[in-house]
C-alpha cells in the first residue's frame, strides 16, 4: 500500500513539474558602460532537452534615452552542433517615424529605458543532439553605441 502511495506521489509531482511553462532558457549580458561597442559580439550557449525538438528564439534589447540610433541592425546566428550555421540579419527598430521610443518603458534607479522585443526565430527545429551556440553580432555603423544596456535570449516552446 506504501509502494502504490508512493508512486502515486512521484507520478503526480512529475506531471506537474513537467508541465510547467516558461523558458527554457533566458540569459542577458550587460554591456559595460551602457554601450554594446561594435565589435563586441555576445555569445549565448543552449543545448536543448532531449524530448524537445523545436522552440521560439526571442531576443529582447534594452536601451535607454542616451541612444542616438534610430535602428539597431544584428546578424543572429544559430551554430549546430555539427558545424551547420544558419543566418539571419534582424532589425531592431529603436524609434518611430515621429522619432518615440519603441518597446516597454521600465523605470530605473538610473532613469528611464525602454525593452524591445523581437522574435529571432519562430518554431526553429533542434535536428541535432547537443550545444548550439548563438551569436548576435551588433552592425552598427558606429563603434561605439553608449544607451544600449542589455541584450537577452530567450528560448521557449512554441
């Protein structure tokens, strides 16, 4: 009666655990100073469980009123295991044609930014076993870009 009271146990609290939602993963880098220099490519690391084959990739910029860009253009990239690396250049459209911030205001100790949210890749297919990379390359024009703050990914079921 113990052994079936017992498993009944672990049978409920595995159904609930593996049901919960929200990301798999979600990782920032700060940039130093508020400003995403260039040349500095940020590097995210992800090896997805092994019943998943597929997920949403979301990548979410921060900035705040120092920026002087009205567009942030990025190269994401998703590097397999295997070697395979697929590419995609994204826009990050920091104002409008009126010249407003785009994103969700947040309210800091440091003063006001804004989170822009963007859909990297919608349903990508994890064909391989093992760690993908991700690399976000910023391609701005300008060396240096003082207002960005941060730079998140996020992986989630679609």
């Amino acid at each position: 009666m113990k052994t079936q009271t017992l498993t009944g146990i672990l049978l409920l609290l595995l159904g609930l655990f593996s049901c919960q939602r929200g990301p798999w993963m979600e990782e920032a880098r700060l940039f130093p100073d508020q400003n995403w220099i260039r040349f500095e490519t940020q590097w995210f690391d992800f090896t997805p469980p092994a019943q998943q084959k597929s997920a949403d990739l979301r990548l979410s910029l921060t900035y705040n009123e120092n920026i002087n860009l009205d567009r942030l253009p990025v190269m994401a990239t998703i590097h397999a295991p295997s070697g395979e690396m697929r590419y995609r250049e994204l826009m990050f459209h920091l104002r409008d044609e009126s010249g407003q911030f785009q994103g969700a205001e947040i309210l800091e100790e440091s003063g006001r930014q804004w989170k822009l949210q963007m859909m990297m890749r919608q349903d990508f297919e994890f064909r391989e076993e093992g760690l993908y990379r991700f690399e976000i390359e910023n391609l701005s024009s300008k060396y240096d870009n003082p207002g960005l703050v941060s730079l998140e990914l996020r992986v989630e079921a679609p």
